[in-house]
C-alpha cells in the first residue's frame, strides 16, 4: 500500500514538475492569468507538440513524456555504464583483430549509414515544425529558455535522439572489425555526447531545442553522403568539406547559445537549464570546436594534404564524428581501399618493365 501510495506521489511530483517546464519563465503569472478566460489557458496551456503538426502518429500522440522523464532521471548516469562498456569494447576488439584480417563491410556499411540518415532526415522533419514555432510565434529567447518541445511529437523525436546516441556506437565497430584508424575525436565524441545528451534530457533542457534539431540536421546530410561512399562514389571535395564545415557551424552555434543563456539567468530570469549542463555544454562545444577545426586544417588546407596528394593514406575518419557532431567517417577509408588495387597495379606493371630492360654483361 505505502509503495503505491510513493509511486503515485512521484508521479504527482513528476507532473507538477513538467507543468513547471512548459509553463515557461514567468509561470506563476501565467497560471494567475488562466482565471481571465478560456484565451489565456490556451495562450499558455497548449498542448505543445501537437497543434503544430497536422499529422500526427499514433507512436507520438501516446508519447507518454511524463514517465520518459522519470525513467531518465532514475538512469541518466547509466550513460557512463554504456562509455565505460564502449570503451572496453573498442579495446577488447582492436586486441581481437591485431592478427587477424580486415572484414570487408561495405554492404553493412552502406546499410548502416542508410538506416541513420533515414532516421535523422525523420526527425529533422518532425522537430522542424515546432523550432520554428517557438522562434516565429513566441520568441528566439522562448526558443532556448522554454522547454516546451519536451512532450508531444518533438519529445518523442527527443527521447528517440538521446537513445540514438547508444546506437552510434556501431559506427566504431566497423572501424575495428575493418581496422582503419580510430581517432581520439572518434571515440571522444561519442562517449561525452552520450552523458551531455542524458544529463540535459533528465531536465528537459530548454536550449536541447536547437542542439537536438542541428544535429540531426547535420546528421541527415553526413550519413547520406557516408552512404555513397560506402558504394564507392566519388564525389566532389567541396562536398566532403561541406561535412566538416557544417559541423564547426553547430559547434559555434552551440556556444553561442551557451552564452546567452548565461548572460540571461545573470540577468535574473529564469530560463531552463542548469549551471552545472552549462558548464559541461562549454567543454564539450569548445574542444569540439578545437578539434574539428584542427582536422579540417590539416585534411584540407594543409600543403600535402590527401586531396592535394593522390597516393595518401589518411584517414578522415573524423569527419563523421558528430555527434554531433558526432561517428565512423568511410570517405578516406573508401579511398584508401580504391587506392591499394591502384597501387598494385603500378608495382606490377613496374616490375614487368625492369625485367625488359637488357641486362649487363
């Protein structure tokens, strides 16, 4: 009895403390404002998430946020259980292939990038609809203040976005069971968007507006061109480096908005986000910033880089990484793989022209 009794006041709690999110930053005198008639209980009560789109799934209308918030905040830290377990398999899996040979992937490959590109072009388009709602109809300041996106079709694409960052970690497992090189941006990105990912979800960030719709954004874009590089094309440089470009475009963004959003809880306004995810959202957006624009340097503007060198074996495998921005880059693991029968080819024919040349006597 006294556990069902605890069950339905954590509920109670958990609704009065969703109530609090949506209600926005003034709440108190918007709540006051609903005995003024039926225009201001919807001006300040809608049903976020459901009115903007007119079509509507089945699966996001019974998004049950209430209890997806109660489960995260009852497991967020399991994101560290799952970078440890990712870790010690990214070790475990580099000892297990030192003596064996790569695994040639590329129809998994090109099937996993299909999936995740499928997948994020979905919840570009659902998340689209209420962004610019929250900025057009509202304001830019509601828009990375108030965590209204957290119910309805956006908090379905939310929690379905914070889930995903698990299942990226596939990406490396085809850089190990392939034996490409895994870059320290590699693997970073992945464990530290995991635990910033939960750790915002679990309070319903407001500002996860904009982080959650660019990346998948980005995502949408990068994992469609993985999926032709994975079939072989060859495509255009400036379209690789768009990849890389658009990621140091979220990066600044992301800092961006860190920083008003400081600028305006030190106003003395409410706006949805804790200090202690500001200060992580600093850390991690900085060194992403610093580490993509030190690949881009290097991979495209750096005298003797692989596209200014046609017989170059570097990888850059960092291009993909994301998160975010985030995951396994197969552009310059494809050229290398079209590079080697070249190379053979070259060695052999090489060979055959030293055994025609006469020898001495």
């Amino acid at each position: 009895m006294r556990s069902k009794l605890a069950i339905k006041y954590k509920t109670l709690m958990m609704k009065i403390a969703c109530f609090r999110l949506y209600c926005g930053p003034d709440c108190k005198r918007k709540a006051a404002s609903r005995l003024s008639g039926p225009m201001a209980q919807a001006e300040y009560f809608p049903r976020y998430g459901l009115e903007n789109y007119s079509l509507v799934l089945p699966f996001e209308s019974s998004f049950d946020s209430v209890r997806s918030t109660q489960w995260m905040q009852e497991n967020w830290y399991h994101s560290f259980t799952w970078s440890f377990v990712y870790v010690a398999c990214i070790y475990l899996g580099q000892k297990f292939m030192e003596t064996r040979k790569p695994f040639a992937l590329d129809w998994p490959l090109f099937i996993w990038n299909l999936g995740l590109a499928v997948f994020s072009i979905l919840g570009v388009v659902r998340m689209t609809p209420e962004m610019f709602w929250s900025v057009n109809s509202n304001s830019l300041k509601y828009s990375i203040c108030t965590a209204s996106f957290a119910q309805g079709v956006t908090g379905f694409w939310t929690e379905k976005f914070a889930m995903s960052k698990i299942a990226e970690f596939g990406d490396t497992a085809f850089i190990v069971l392939r034996k490409r090189p895994l870059l320290f941006l590699h693997w970073y990105h992945h464990v530290s968007v995991l635990v910033y990912t939960w750790h915002a979800y679990k309070d319903h960030t407001a500002s996860g507006r904009w982080f959650i719709w660019m990346n998948y954004g980005v995502h949408a874009f990068m994992y469609s061109y993985y999926s032709l590089r994975a079939l072989r094309f060859r495509l255009p440089k400036p379209v690789a480096m768009l990849v890389t470009v658009l990621q140091i475009l979220q990066m600044v963004v992301g800092i961006v908005i860190a920083v008003s959003v400081v600028n305006i809880k030190l106003g003395g306004e409410q706006c949805q986000q804790t200090w202690d995810n500001l200060y992580y959202s600093f850390a991690i957006y900085f060194s992403y910033f610093l580490l993509f624009c030190n690949f881009f340097y290097h991979t495209y503007l750096k005298k003797n880089n692989r596209y200014s060198v046609a017989a170059t074996k570097k990888s850059d495998d960092a291009v993909k990484v994301a998160h975010d921005g985030e995951e396994a880059g197969t552009e310059g693991e494809n050229l290398t793989q079209e590079e080697k029968p070249v190379e053979a080819e070259e060695k052999q024919q090489g060979r055959k022209r030293r055994s025609m040349m006469p020898r001495r006597a």
